[in-house]
C-alpha cells in the first residue's frame, strides 16, 4: 500500500538545515540551481538501504556531470552515518535527523509494517528537487539496486 504523501510535483520542497556525516551542515536552499535528489531511507547498514545507497555511489560521477546533488537522509546519528558512509565508501553527504523534523516535513515518517509488526518509521521515498525548488519527481515504490538510474531516466 502506497501511503498519500502531503507533498506533491510541483510543490516548493521545504528548506532544512541540519548536520551531515563528517561534521558538515547543510541547507537545502544552498543547492538552488541544481538538481537535488533527495533521498529518504529507513536505517543505515540494513539490506534496502545498503544496496540503495551504493546503487547511488555507483552512479554518483554520471549524477554529477548532470549537476545533480545527491543526499540521503535517515533518523540515524552522525556517528552512525559515518561509519555506513565509511564502510561503503559513500561520496555524498547523509544527512541527521534524529529529532524528525525533516523526515515530517516531507510526510515520510508513519506507519509501516515490517515482518507482521506495526511501527512508526521512516518510509524509503525520494524527491527529486528542479533548481527553482520545486519537486520534479517523487519515487514512492523505489528500486534500490537501480536506483541511480531511475533518477537519471527522470532527469
């Protein structure tokens, strides 16, 4: 069952600041003029998430000759965001919210269902953010081995 995001195309997609894996911080706005995918994923080092993220990291130099920033956002830690960045040798920044703001601004966080149980979670979704801002893209049913290239084929 796919889950009625608040956002749509087309929609202005909302600005954060936060901290990324390896000390940085970031705002969404500081990409303006790029192209921003914008990924949400439920935890680091996990199965969906590992193969989403290196299908990224295997189509990061093709996503960045088209001016595509790439950025991945979980409820993990930055320590924790450090070592699956390490450890899979991740080129773009994760991004922390361990306090949910960003993942309830999107309408990413909600119910999910996972081996018969019921919890609140972060549902793996991304948006692919125009320069002017606006959402181009939304994936709800996201191929992670291929995801790179869902991407590419939007742009």
């Amino acid at each position: 069952m796919t889950k009625k995001l608040k956002l749509k195309e087309g929609d202005i997609a909302p600005d954060f600041t936060a901290t990324t894996n390896g000390g940085g911080t970031i705002s969404l706005s500081g990409f303006r003029g790029k192209y921003v995918a914008l990924y949400f994923y439920p935890r680091d080092n996990t199965p969906g998430c590992t193969k989403q993220a290196c299908s990224l990291r295997d189509g990061f130099a093709e996503l960045k000759k088209k001016d595509v920033v790439v950025l991945g956002v979980s409820t993990d830690s930055a320590k924790s965001h450090d070592k699956f960045a390490a450890k899979f040798k991740l080129q773009f920044p994760l991004v922390v919210d361990e306090d949910k703001k960003i993942v309830k601004a999107y309408g990413v966080w909600g119910q999910k269902t996972f081996m018969g149980m019921n919890f609140l979670g972060t549902n793996r979704v991304t948006f692919l953010i125009a320069p002017d801002g606006r959402i181009k893209k939304i994936w709800q049913k996201v191929k992670v081995a291929e995801h790179a290239d869902e991407i590419l084929a939007a742009l």
